[in-house]
C-alpha cells in the first residue's frame, strides 16, 4: 500500500469518509486541507494566512506517511507531486448532492458531528461548488493526474474501492 496518498474529489465524493477508513486501515495519519486553511474556534472560522496555510502543508508533505484529503488545487498541488497514490472520487452529480444534502440536514438537526457551523449560505455554495467541479476543476484535477509520477486511479462508483 502507497504511504503517500492524496485524495481529491468534489464535495459529497466521500473523501473524508474513504481518508478516515484507510488512515484506520492502513494506520497513516490523515490531514485535511480544510483545516490547514480555516482555524476552527467557538466564535466561528478564522481563515488562516497564506503563509501560515502552506507552512502547515509543508510540514505534512515532509513526513514519511500521510493521506492528504482536500479539493484545494494550486497552493495544494506540492501535495500531488509528493504523493505515491492519487485517488480522485468523482461519482455522479446526483449521488454528491443527495450525500451533501443528507450531510447538511443531519449536521443541522445535530446528528453527525461538524467541523463548521453549517449555514443555509454554505449549503448554497455547494451546489455552486458542484457546479464549477464539473465545468472547471474535474479537467484540472485530470490534468495534474497525468502529469504527476504517482500512481493515480479515478473511482466513479464505490464498488471500484475493492482494488484496495
């Protein structure tokens, strides 16, 4: 099993939940881009400093092991150079906004635990989000995948996760 591995995918793909399991599977420790960007506090988010942003991802890249979860593209992409194993999730439209919308409505009613105060503004911006996958970044994201060295797989349907 690769010891480096980014996960890439839009919102609602499942990398959060396919990073968790193999960093449990595979004991890798797993970081999210998320958080290197955004200071999570009781009063809300903080957006973190460009510098401060990449001097957390440097920090990560330089360790033996890791899995990188994330759709950040341009500061992120030393994360695809590093990597030995790009996983893009990339299932169908439909199945990402009913996950995103099942995701809002449980975190909402306080079922599934956040990592973000989930607002009716964000739950709008991922349909935005969602949107520009498909017309901008889903072609970036291939793009870097075929230039890169690592082994790289693209998963539609996550019956294709048994390779692991």
């Amino acid at each position: 099993m690769a010891n480096r591995i980014r996960i890439i995918g839009p919102v609602g793909s499942g990398k959060t939940t396919l990073t968790r399991k193999l960093s449990e599977a595979q004991g890798i420790p797993m970081f999210t881009l998320d958080d290197m960007v955004w200071s999570r506090g009781p009063n809300g988010d903080t957006r973190n400093s460009t510098e401060y942003r990449d001097a957390l991802l440097k920090e990560v890249i330089q360790k033996e092991s890791w899995i990188i979860e994330g759709t950040h593209l341009g500061w992120a992409d030393v994360s695809f150079e590093k990597a030995n194993l790009i996983i893009f999730l990339n299932p169908s439209v439909s199945v990402r906004i009913y996950r995103f919308s099942k995701r809002f409505y449980r975190q909402k009613r306080g079922i599934d635990p956040i990592s973000y105060t989930p607002t009716w503004t964000i739950y709008g911006r991922m349909f935005k989000w969602t949107y520009q996958y498909e017309t901008i970044y889903k072609h970036q994201v291939r793009s870097i995948m075929s230039e890169v060295q690592a082994k790289s797989i693209e998963i539609q349907d996550g019956k294709e996760l048994g390779v692991f």
